[in-house]
C-alpha cells in the first residue's frame, strides 16, 4: 500500500488519532485490570498462583492466535472495518467474564477479550502508514503507546476505588459499554481511503510475482534479530506489568492492597512518561545516525539492570525501583516500528502482526510459567518471597542469552539488502 499523497492534517488528524488511541486505551485497561482485582479473584475463586497466571494470560492466548489472519485481515480489508469489528467481539468479552459463575467461564472471557482488542494497536499503526507523513510514524507510536499506558493507570488506583461500588464485574459491564462507543466511533469517524488504497494494493500483489506473504517475513533473519526481544525481555516485562506487579507489591514487600494500587499507578506513570521522552527522543536519536541495534541494546542492559536490583532488594522502599524499570522498557516499541519499516510496504500488516504475536505467545508462556515457577517452589518449601525472587532471577539468565544474540547477529535489514543488489 502507498503512503497517502495528501496525509491528515488538522482536525480529520485528531478524530482518526482519537479514535484509535480510545480503543488502545480500552485494550490495555483491561490488559491489566488483573493485577488490582487479582485478591478478589482469587477470594471468590480459590485459585493457586498457577490458576491466576493462566487466567491473565488467556488474554495473550486469544491476542496471539488472532494475529496472523489479522495481518491478512489488516492488509486486505484495512484499519477501520478490521478494529470495529474486533471490539465488538471484546465487549462481548467483557459480558462473558461479568457474569462468569467459575473459573472456566472466566478463562473463556478473558480469552474472548484478547482476541477482541488484537488489532487494537496494530490497526492503528497500519492505518496510520497510510494516514501520516512518515516522519510522524515513530513519534505516532510513542503517542499510542502513551494512550495505551494510559489506560493501564486507569486500571490501578481508579478500579480500586470503584471496586466497593460496583465490584470486579460491574468493572467489566462498564468496560464492556465504552468498547460499543469506540466501535461505533470508529466506523462512522475514520475515513475509508485507507480501506480502499489497501484493496487496490492487495490486488496488486496478488497479481505480481511478489505476492505478500507471512514465510517472506519469518524467514528473514533480521525480523528474528528483533524478534527474540519480543520473546524474552519484553515478554517478560509485560508479564509483570499486568498480573505479577500487584502480587510482588503485596507478597514481597508487604504492602496492604491499596498501596500496592497506588504504586501500581506510580509504575504506569512512570511508563507514560517513558513514552513521552520516546516520542522526542527517537527521532533525534535516528538524525544523529544511532543504528536501532544499539538504541535496543542500551534499554535492554537498563531493563536488566532494574530487574535485577528489584530480585536482590526487599526493602519496602523498593517499589520506587519499579519506576525506572517502566521508563527503560518504553525502548521496545521504537523497536517495532523499525521492523515492520525495513520490509516492503505490501507487508506491512503482516510484519506487525507478527512480531505481535511472538510476543503475546510469549507472555502467554512466562506470564502462566512465572506462577507454576512459584508454586512449584513453595511446594519445594521455599518462602513466598524467596519464589517470587528466584522465578525473576530465571528470565534474567535468558535475557542475557537474548542480548548475546542481538549484539551477534549480522542480519540486514530487507530495503537495505535490496536496495544494495539493485
């Protein structure tokens, strides 16, 4: 699909903007919604630690096994039509998991949601490629993600507070009823070019020699220099995002509930914040000529580093640590774009969607693997902190393995192999 020949300016600019951005907003509230009403789930359900794992991350299962036939969707059908469609199917979500009588119909919900709010950033950066004069697309998606982080702040002290009036189901209704007024918006706001120049460029490449294609990109070996980021550091981070933050809040450093809600909202903040200074730092970052291995890098040893100053620290000052962890891991999504901007335009959907879903296969895995690790060890005897510690100190040995590979790779980036045999 070409860029747009006249991009959004002004007020068209905004809605289309606004219109996404609510709809992330939504995605990620619920994304982490789990991690403030988690007692209460386990209270009213009596689940282990491995239960409540697998429950959250039913929303990466269903998120990930959406995200091929959503490239294709994405790629075919455009932006618009694909996330209006998709919410519907999350407030249906939402429906299920508030009137949900046990833990199996909990599990359907949330996966039911995932697979709802799949498209929910991927659309719009799609759309946006289209919509935007490509010198916005970084500082776009640094926005986005601002909206997204966003809307996990929403879900940390706010759903605390609501929870005596309307508890953890009344939650979902209310979630439920603003994703049919983003739908809505969506479909009658958003213009429909980018749906018809995605048709016409679908067409295209059907009839070429090239037709766009999921083997072109996972083949390449640069998408798996960056993909393997997806795979263990962020993953990992995501992880404790949305569950095992508001656990490791209260397990840990023994923090009352609503504490561990405050400081919760403190780590979205912080990561709102991060996206913020990432929308003014990566575009200066690009004009002075810093190769995205080494940008990439430099977060991943920060991450690191947090991560592993949070394992050894048990203080209860040590949430404040929590704060720089969020602002180091904001590097990721710069990441992304760059990928999906080193394959030819035609792929696009298809290389964003596939890094998502290597990354939310990824969480699925460490999110649900994270709390079998502590299980596994308290049955061993351990003390309760002491688990939580060692289950972090796990993932850092295979970040180190991930950052080994990043740095050794020699893979080029696809335009630049082409355009040097041309």
């Amino acid at each position: 699909m070409s860029p747009n020949p006249n991009p959004l300016r002004g007020r068209p600019a905004v809605v289309v903007f606004a219109c996404f951005a609510a709809g992330y907003f939504l995605s990620f509230a619920l994304r982490s919604v789990n991690a403030v009403i988690a007692p209460e789930l386990t209270r009213e359900f009596g689940l282990t630690n491995a239960e409540l794992g697998s429950l959250s991350a039913a929303y990466f299962l269903g998120f990930s096994l959406l995200q091929l036939p959503l490239g294709i969707w994405l790629d075919r059908y455009g932006s618009r039509r694909v996330n209006a469609g998709l919410l519907l199917v999350a407030a249906v979500g939402c429906a299920l998991f508030a009137v949900a009588p046990n833990v199996g119909t909990l599990w359907a919900g949330r996966a039911l949601i995932g697979v709802g709010v799949a498209g929910a950033l991927m659309a719009a950066l799609k759309g946006y490629r289209f919509w935007y004069a490509p010198r916005r697309l970084q500082q776009l998606t640094a926005w986005m993600l601002m909206a997204g982080t966003a809307g996990a702040l929403s879900a940390t002290v706010p759903v605390q507070r609501m929870l005596p009036l309307l508890g953890w189901r009344g939650v979902f209704w209310l979630v439920g009823l603003l994703l049919l007024v983003v739908a809505v918006a969506l479909f009658r706001l958003v213009p429909r070019d980018e749906e018809h120049a995605t048709a016409a460029s679908a067409a295209r490449a059907a009839a070429s020699a090239r037709p766009g294609s999921y083997g072109e990109v996972f083949r390449d070996g640069y998408f798996w220099r960056f993909g393997v980021l997806a795979v263990l550091p962020q993953a990992s981070y995501v992880s404790l995002q949305t569950l095992w933050a508001g656990p490791w809040f209260v397990d840990v450093l023994g923090m009352a509930p609503s504490r561990a809600a405050e400081a919760l909202f403190a780590f979205s903040l912080a990561s709102v914040i991060g996206f913020y200074v990432q929308s003014w730092l990566v575009p200066r970052i690009e004009r002075k000529g810093w190769p995205m291995v080494r940008y990439a890098a430099t977060g991943m040893v920060l991450l690191m580093t947090m991560k592993l100053s949070i394992a050894l620290v048990g203080a209860p000052w040590a949430w404040m640590l929590w704060v720089p962890l969020a602002l180091s891991a904001t590097c990721f999504p710069a990441v992304q774009t760059h990928v999906s901007l080193s394959f030819r335009p035609e792929l696009t959907g298809r290389v964003y969607t596939s890094l998502n879903m290597v990354l939310f296969v990824s969480i699925f895995v460490t999110q649900w693997m994270f709390g079998v690790a502590i299980d596994a060890l308290e049955g061993l005897g351990w003390q309760r902190p002491e688990a939580f510690r060692t289950a972090l100190g796990l993932w850092l040995v295979f970040e180190v393995a991930a950052l080994g590979w990043l740095l050794l790779s020699k893979a080029r980036a696809p335009l630049a192999r082409a355009a040097a045999a041309a």
